[in-house]
C-alpha cells in the first residue's frame, strides 16, 4: 500500500512538473504570438527607412518641444481663465473684546464675543470683465500656436529638402569618383600604350583622389542634414536611413495678387485684432475697478455680563476720494493705442518681407528653370564631346578635366538652385497661410533624379 501511495506521489510530481513546463512554454509562444506584431507595429510606427515629407510632418507636429511647449501655454491660459472667473471668498471674522483685563475686566466675566460672516460683492461687472480678458487672451494663444505650427512645418520642409539635396550630391560625387576612375584607366591605357607621357596618369590620380575628398564631405553634410531634420521633432539621432522626394519638380509661379489677399489670413495677421480686442478688454477690466465694491457682513455677538446675545450686520463701502484706479485706466488706454501701432507695423513688415520671398521664389524658380532646360544639357553635350574626343587623341588632359570639373559644378549649381526654389515655396506658402507645401515634393518618386 505504501509503495502505491510512493508510486502516485511520483506520478503526480512528475505530471505537476510537465504541466508547469508546459504552461512556460505556452505562456512564451503566446506572449511571442501576441507580442511580435506589436513589437513590429512600434517599428513601423517609429522608425521610417525611407522617410516622405508628410511623415517628417506628422513627426514634427506630434513631437516638436516647441510646439509642445506652445501647446502647454494654451492649457495655462485656459486655466487663468477659470481663476478669473471665480466669485471672491467669504471671510469669517471672531472678535472678542473686554477678556483677561485687569480688576473687573480679568478673566472672560464681562467679554464680548463676535462671530461675523462678511462677503465681497463686485459691482461694476468686474468678473465678467476679468473673465473676458483672460478669455480673449486665450485666442491669442491660439493664434500663436498656429503661427508656431506654421513655422515648424516650414522647418521641416526645408530641412527635408537640405536632406534631399545631400543625397542627391553625395550620388553625384559618387558618380564622379566612378567617372574619375574611368578616366584614370582610360589615362593608364593610352600611358601603357605611349601615346601619352606617364605624367598624366600621375596626374588622373590626383583628380580621382579629389573627387574622392568631394565624396566623403558630401556624406558629411548629408549626415548633418539628417540630424537637423531628426532636430526638428526633438531627436538627436536620425531614425531614417534616406528621405524620398522628388527635387526636380518645379511648378509655375502663382500671380501676386491672390497671394497678397492671402496674407490677412493667416494666423500672424489676425493675431494682431484679437490682441487689439484684449487691450480693449482690459481697459474695461480697468475701468470697472474704478467702481467701488460692496462688503456686506452679519453674524452674532455674545455678552458674558448680561448672558445676552445679539445680531450683528452692517455693510462696508470704500470711499474712492483718492484712488479711483485712474493710473492703470490711462496705462491700459495707452497700451492700447501702443498695440494698435503695433499693428501697423507688423502688417508693413509682413507686406515687406512677403513681397521679399516672393521675389526671391521668383528668381530660384526662374534660375532651376533655365539650369534645367537650358545649361545643363548643352554641358552634358559638352562633357560627353570632350571625353569621347580625349580617347581618339582629340583633347588633352587639361580638356578633359575642364569639362569633368565643369560638369560637376554646375551639376551642383542645379541642386542649389532646385533647393532654393523649394525653399523660397516653402517661406511663400507659410507667409500665405498655405500647407501645400508639404505635398509639393510626392514621396513616389526615386531619390535619385535628372541631376544624374
């Protein structure tokens, strides 16, 4: 019997410990099963390989401190708004007078004890007041936000595109350095052939090794770019491998005119109206308390002499002789002509610096154009004669690398100016409270483009 009850006793520790490695086994394969495409869901959500525009956006706005920032001074203005609007608190008063004198006053014998309960009216609408101000303050803070939205897009825009540019310059020094290499082994044959003296090969390394220098400061700027772009929503490390976009998209100019009407728009103009709106309010705030408030107050008194008790009340008015508040009225009307001066001002300057970025999307438009329709095909055409020429003894080497260098600065001239051309759109459309400008570069197509 003993041996059976053994026996069970094993078999049961045995299954309790299969069962328990089992359920660990069960428990890793679930978490695993429900876990990995969570864990994928964060790195796609996260992490983006080849970045577009309007994911760089979308970045920007959920995580830029800044904005963040600005999203918290709306909260703050928000909570200075219900402050204001509260009611003034009662005030409880307990008095006692004739106690712990000396001769018939000692001790609490012939005290009198008052309990009075006093509360502020405010008159004049001074609450109200109060409240409006601080309610129109927080449209102020809703324009500064959207104002701040605005200039954050923009940031991310022309950062993007600084990225895009790089990229496109670190495949041109790479072409070249292929290209350099090509000459080089092209110099070689002719050297090995004697049809040159070996002193152009000597100098073929020469211009190789410098378009290798040219690639590695192109990767430079490219990783720089990228950690100003990652800057923008607050990342110090880049969490993209290369941006997508097309550089090479140029559309027509819009007319002047329909964008100036714009301007009024947008939330640097109107800020400027609802700001006016609040000085007003505060000089009513202002002018209400230049009227008297009313205290009225009650409450129940206790003589110790006679046992008797008694109601209090009364009511308390200040007597404005001196005082009627009459130095922060007149700051508040000056305030607000000051604001109104304001005003003017920033609305000339907005004038001025728009019809400056304007001008200057005019120009970087202007100048990608002809770079693209006109200069670079006929260097290409240039290059390809030269190079072609070189190999059947037609040009020399200092032809050669004349046409090489030109090439590629030019090359580098179109990048610029395609990027300016971005970048002065990007500074129109913000300064037109336009958001195009995010879909101006599609992410569909490849990072490398005609400047190749």
């Amino acid at each position: 019997m003993a041996s059976v009850y053994f026996l069970r006793n094993r078999l049961m520790k045995r299954f309790f410990i299969f069962w328990g490695v089992a359920s660990l086994f069960g428990i890793a394969l679930f978490s695993t099963a429900f876990a990995e495409p969570e864990g994928r869901l964060q790195i796609e959500n996260n992490s983006f390989l080849n970045l577009t525009l309007k994911e760089a956006a979308a970045k920007a706005l959920v995580q830029n401190p800044t904005l963040s920032a600005f999203s918290l001074e709306k909260r703050v203005r928000e909570a200075r708004t219900l402050q204001a609007s509260l009611h003034p608190n009662p005030k409880l008063e307990i008095a006692v007078d004739d106690a712990m004198g000396s001769g018939n006053l000692s001790g609490f014998g012939r005290s009198e004890m008052t309990v009075q309960l006093g509360q502020l009216i405010e008159l004049g609408g001074k609450r109200e007041a109060r409240t409006n101000a601080r309610r129109i303050a927080e449209k102020v803070a809703d324009w500064n936000y959207n104002s701040k939205r605005l200039d954050v897009l923009t940031d991310v825009s022309k950062a993007f595109v600084d990225v895009l540019k790089a990229q496109h310059k670190v495949s041109l020094a790479e072409d070249l350095v292929e290209l350099g290499t090509q000459f080089f082994n092209a110099v070689r044959e002719r050297v090995e052939a004697g049809k040159v003296p070996p002193i152009e090969k000597t100098k073929a390394g020469v211009v190789l090794s410098t378009f290798k220098i040219e690639m590695k400061r192109a990767k430079l700027v490219l990783e720089q770019s990228r950690r100003k772009l990652s800057a923008v929503w607050g990342s110090n490390e880049p969490e993209f491998a290369s941006v997508v976009g097309n550089l090479f998209k140029i559309s027509p100019i819009p007319p002047l005119e329909p964008l100036n009407r714009r301007i009024s728009r947008t939330p640097y103009f109107q800020r400027w109206g609802t700001e006016q709106e609040r000085r007003q309010a505060v000089v009513d705030l202002e002018r209400s308390r230049g009227i008297p408030d009313v205290t009225l107050k009650g409450g129940y008194r206790r003589l110790e002499e006679t046992s008797d008790n008694a109601i209090t009340f009364g009511i308390s008015i200040p007597l404005k002789f001196f005082n009627r508040n009459q130095g922060a009225i007149s700051e508040a009307r000056h305030k607000l002509a000051q604001t109104k001066e304001e005003r003017r001002a920033a609305e000339l300057e907005m004038a001025q610096t728009f019809l400056e970025a304007y001008q200057a999307l005019v120009f970087a438009h202007s100048q990608a154009s002809t770079l693209q329709s006109e200069i670079m095909p006929a260097v290409q055409k240039s290059f390809d004669a030269v190079n072609e020429g070189y190999r059947f003894g037609k040009f020399g080497f200092l032809d050669v690398v004349d046409s090489q260098k030109t090439l590629f600065q030019t090359k580098e001239q179109y990048l610029d100016a395609l990027a300016g051309y971005h970048k002065a759109l990007a500074e129109v459309n913000r300064m037109t409270n336009g958001l195009g400008f995010v879909d101006n570069i599609p992410g569909s197509q490849a990072t490398r483009g005609s400047a190749e």
